[in-house]
C-alpha cells in the first residue's frame, strides 16, 4: 500500500510535509520510495508542474514518524542550511511510548 502523504504547508520557497513510520525520507539503495518522490507526485497533480526542485533540508530515520521540512529552491536550500549551521533554528522532537 502506498503511504499517504500529508503537506502541511507549501508555497514557493518551502514544503512541510508529514512522513509516516516505515518510509525513508531520501532514496537509499534498500527503499523502493521515498518520502520526496512521493511528495513531488503530490506537488506535480496539485500545481500541474513537473521537475520541481525539492530537497529536504533534515531528514528522519525510517521508522519514525514526523515532519520533514523541504527546499523548494537552491536559494533556500542555501538560506536554510545557512540558517542551521548558525543555529538559528530549532528541532523539536517528542515520544509517544505505549
């Protein structure tokens, strides 16, 4: 089954997206999909456009679950890396144990 995906926000220069547990963020060699190729077919039918630039600018493991914010150009991609090394960013990470 293919996984759902859910974008939380998204204009020019940036995508949020949720990925769900089971799903790797990037290709690897061990993964037939990833959380961008299944983004870039949901930003392709909603604006009609192919070829996007879409790099995620963290990842997560596969077996966990959460948000994944992506470039959607290689201005921001830089901006935002800029913005990480100088750690003007923030992650926040939470556990749901049962």
């Amino acid at each position: 089954m293919k996984p759902l995906i859910e974008v939380l926000f998204c204009d020019n220069h940036l995508c949020v997206a949720v990925k769900p547990a089971g799903l790797v963020t990037q290709k690897s060699p061990h993964s037939s999909t990833c959380l961008e190729d299944e983004l870039k077919k949901v930003l392709q039918k909603r604006e009609n456009l192919s070829g996007n630039f879409l790099q995620p600018i963290h990842r997560l493991d596969k077996v966990v679950s959460g948000i994944v914010v992506f470039a959607r150009s290689r201005k921001a991609l830089i901006r935002l890396q800029k913005w990480q090394q100088e750690k003007k960013m923030q992650k926040f990470y939470v556990a749901l144990v049962s």
